[in-house]
C-alpha cells in the first residue's frame, strides 16, 4: 500500500502544486506542462509522455476532468474515470505531478502554472495550443512532438467496437 500512497502523492490538487512548483522553482528547475484526456493509455501515449518529460526536470500533467471530457469527446466517454486516469499516469517514473482541470482547455491551469516549457502533438500548430502565448511572453518554449502512428485512444475504441461486431 505504500508504494499506491506514493503513487497518489504525485497526484495534487491544484492549490498544493502550485505550493510543490515554488519548491521546484527554487531548485531553478525547469518546469514542462502538457495536458489530455489520457482516457486508455497507450504506447503513443508513453512516447510523448516521455519525450516532452526530456524537455525539462519536471514534467507536470493537466488530465481533463471526467465532465471535460464529455464535453469533448462525447457521452460514452471517458471510458476511465479521471482517478483511474491520473492513477495511471501518476505511476510512469517520468511523471513528477498530475492536476485535474474542468475547463475545455488547460488556459486558466497554465496560467497559474507558468510553466518553462508548453508540450503538445504535432498535429497542434503552436498558435492553436492553449497557453502558448503565456508561456512565450515569459520566454519560454512551446515545442510540438510527432505523434506515434497507428495509436490514438478513439483508433483503439473503434477496432475494439469494430472487432465486437465482427464477432457478433
């Protein structure tokens, strides 16, 4: 249970981290924030996750709370509720902070944050990422990482759905 507890540690409301960010930001380290729905894990996932870690010492995930991501995605989603999903990503090693946010976009939560470095795909041209002119005014980078192909959450739902009614 006690590596479970560490695991949920990394897991912060947003007023702790921004308290955690002023002890990282002492340390001058440099602070990297990406966000997503992160509903089914996967290698494309793992990929990114852990390049846009490269990018800095500190790699600080915004996850879309269960109500954004129907917003988003639709009804049927998300297929993980939002504790599974930060749970899950709480316990990859490159991951140093997971933050719920309920907006459609992480805006207001990279505002708080200030972060060094802004991480999305590449199928995001940087005018279009939430928070980059944010993150630019202050001098930061906004970088944008090629995706993995063949993997995307809703690609996955669709063979799944696609094979059941070939078995069906």
């Amino acid at each position: 249970m006690q590596k479970l507890s560490l695991l949920k540690g990394k897991i912060y409301p947003l007023t702790d981290l921004l308290k955690q960010l002023a002890v990282w930001r002492k340390e001058e380290k440099k602070i990297v924030f990406t966000n997503g729905c992160f509903d089914i894990l996967h290698l494309g996932h793992i990929d990114y996750l852990s390049r846009a870690a490269d990018a800095g010492n500190v790699l600080i995930i915004g996850v879309n709370s269960d109500n954004s991501v129907r917003r988003l995605k639709g009804s049927g989603r998300p297929i993980n509720n939002q504790q599974a999903r930060t749970t899950v990503l709480a316990a990859l090693q490159f991951v140093d902070a997971v933050v719920i946010f309920d907006e459609d976009t992480p805006y207001e939560l990279i505002k708080a944050l200030q972060p060094d470095v802004l991480v999305k795909g590449k199928d995001y041209q940087v005018e279009e990422i939430a928070g980059h002119d944010i993150v630019l005014s202050r001098g930061g980078q906004v970088i944008t990482i090629a995706l993995t192909q063949g993997y995307s959450t809703t690609d996955l739902i669709k063979k799944l759905t696609d094979h059941r009614k070939q078995d069906g």
